[in-house]
C-alpha cells in the first residue's frame, strides 16, 4: 500500500429522523452482525424512553452525553530505549466522539436491566447528568495522563 496516499474521510449520511451524524455513527457502532435496522429501533426507543423520563428534548441529552464522555487526552505505549512509557497525546475531536460513543455502548451492554433500549437509555442520561460508568472511564483516563505527565517529552 503507498505511502503518499492520504485516505479522505468518509462521513456517514444523516439518519431520517433526526437528521444528525452522531446519531448514524452512533447506529453504525451499535450494529452487531450488520443489522442496521434492529441497531435504529433500539436507539430511537430509547431516546424516547429518554424523552419520557427526562422530560427534555432527546437530542440534547444525546449531544451532552457524547460531549461529558469525550476524553481530551489520552496515553499511548512508546518503547524507548528498552523500557516502554505511557506518553499523554492529546485526542483529535473525531476520536474523541469514537471513544465517547464506543465507551456509552459498552457500559451500555454491561448495565442490569430489561432490554437494551432501557440500559442504553440509562446510560444516555446518567452521562448528561456526569454521573455513570462511561463518565468514570473518561475520568480514569484523564488521570492516567495526568500521572504520567512527566512523559510527555517522549510525545510524537
């Protein structure tokens, strides 16, 4: 594969219903075994669960949940000299949102409950509110690369 090439990227239509992206990425990271449809109705439910519970427009719990979960540093393994350190890097916005939106889903599947419309509703608005395990991760994250600040000379 060529080197030179730099690789656009590929920015994914916008649902039907609420016409955002966040929304098609956030589908397209849900899908399991290329099920797109069953990956929509499980999130349009529960964004009205959202709605019905929060008493708030969905969108914005969406968009604030995404935005208290997106991390804005992170650390990277770097081998120098024989021994590796954990070097802080600051992360791009579009990573940012795939982390975000990737660490809602996962603790989304971890959650006790009913069904995953419910759980992943749950998660959403515990998010919204900074509460949550998705919230923590991001926070042990931060932490991480606070601790290792002192490696940040080896950054690439």
């Amino acid at each position: 594969m060529s080197r030179r090439a730099v690789i656009e990227k590929r920015i994914p239509p916008p649902d039907a219903v609420y016409s955002s992206q966040l929304i098609s990425r956030f589908v397209h990271r849900m899908m399991q075994c290329g099920k797109k449809s069953v990956a929509q109705r499980v999130l349009y439910e529960a964004l009205a669960i959202v709605k019905e519970r929060s008493k708030v427009e969905p969108m914005e719990v969406f968009n604030k949940a995404v935005k208290n979960v997106t991390p804005l540093v992170e650390v990277k393994a770097r081998r120098v000299g024989g021994s590796t350190y954990q070097v802080p890097i600051e992360v791009k916005q579009q990573r940012g949102t795939a982390l975000a939106t990737q660490w809602i889903i996962s603790n989304s599947r971890k959650r006790a409950g009913r069904s995953f419309s419910e759980r992943l509703s749950a998660e959403l608005i515990d998010a919204a509110n900074g509460a949550g395990a998705s919230v923590k991760k991001r926070d042990e994250t931060h932490k991480m690369a606070e601790a290792n600040k002192a490696f940040a000379h080896y950054r690439y």
